[in-house]
C-alpha cells in the first residue's frame, strides 16, 4: 500500500522525468574534445555588430 502511495507523488514523476530528460541530453548531445568549448562564427559577430548598430548608432569599440 505504501508503494502505491510513493507512485502517485507529483514529486516522483518530475524526478523520473528530470533524469530522463539528463540521460536523453548527455547520450545525445554532441561532445568536443575538451568539453567546454564554444564557438562564436563570423556570421554571429557581423549579427552583433549589426544590432549593436541598430540599438547605440555608432560601431562598438575595437576589443582590446
């Protein structure tokens, strides 16, 4: 009886949901050598240029 009340709990089914949700990411997602890399295109920089453009009306300053 004890068993079917733990089964019922909202808390248990976001549990199981949550760690199935991890384990689907982890066996699914694409890993670099390093595991912390992050890639930043040209495409992606033009876009912010443009929007910092759009938002300041001026070009950012030259990074440093």
């Amino acid at each position: 009886m004890r068993i079917r009340t733990l089964l019922g709990e909202p808390m248990l089914h976001f549990l199981l949901i949550g760690i199935a949700l991890f384990a689907a990411y982890q066996w699914m997602a694409p890993v670099d050598s390093d595991g912390r890399r992050i890639v930043i295109t040209q495409g992606v920089v033009d876009d912010l240029v443009t929007q910092h453009v759009a938002a300041k009306g001026r070009e950012p300053p030259p990074p440093s």
